[in-house]
C-alpha cells in the first residue's frame, strides 16, 4: 500500500518534475498542458489513461479544447504518495513525445 510522503520527500520529488506545483489548500500536484488542438489534447488524455489503468493509479483532470488539467493525490493515504511522482514522471514522458 502507498504511503503519505514527507515534506521533503516531496519537495525533493517535485524538483524533478518541472512546472508542476503544489495545489493551495490540499495535499496534491497540478499541472496544466497545452496542445495545438482538441485532438492532439484528447489522444494525450487516452495515452495517460492507459498508463494510469496500468498502475491503477487515476488522476483527478479536466479538458477543455486544447487545454489538460492534472491533478494528483493518493486519495487512500489523504495526500502525495510516491504513486503522484511516479504517475507525473510518466505524464511528462508522454507529453515530451506529443
């Protein structure tokens, strides 16, 4: 079962991970992505799916147009878990091949 990171674990996490933040008022991380249109957005959004079913590990995201929000927390331990790093590590991989 995963586990609640500590403060500078996650602060040490978030280094590796440009351009995503700590969300105001919670324990989770956000990034948003920009594509050149609907479509380049949506199949990012399918490549993400797949990755995240196979670690069963969902992200909380919205869409709208060329726009995709990610957020991530392990819902299971009330905060960041290495699952967050993880996950984002691998949405990065999937955005820089885009």
């Amino acid at each position: 079962m995963a586990e609640r990171l500590k403060p500078e674990d996650r602060a040490a996490g978030l280094t590796t991970l440009p351009e995503w933040h700590l969300c105001e008022g919670r324990e989770a991380i956000f990034k948003s992505f920009k594509f050149k249109d609907f479509r380049e957005a949506f199949g990012f959004m399918t490549q993400v799916a797949l990755v995240a079913e196979k670690m069963n590990h969902h992200p909380e995201w919205s869409n709208v147009y060329r726009t995709v929000d990610i957020t991530l927390a392990t819902h299971d331990v009330g905060g960041l878990s290495e699952l967050d790093l993880e996950l984002a590590g691998e949405i990065e991989k999937i955005a820089s091949s885009s």
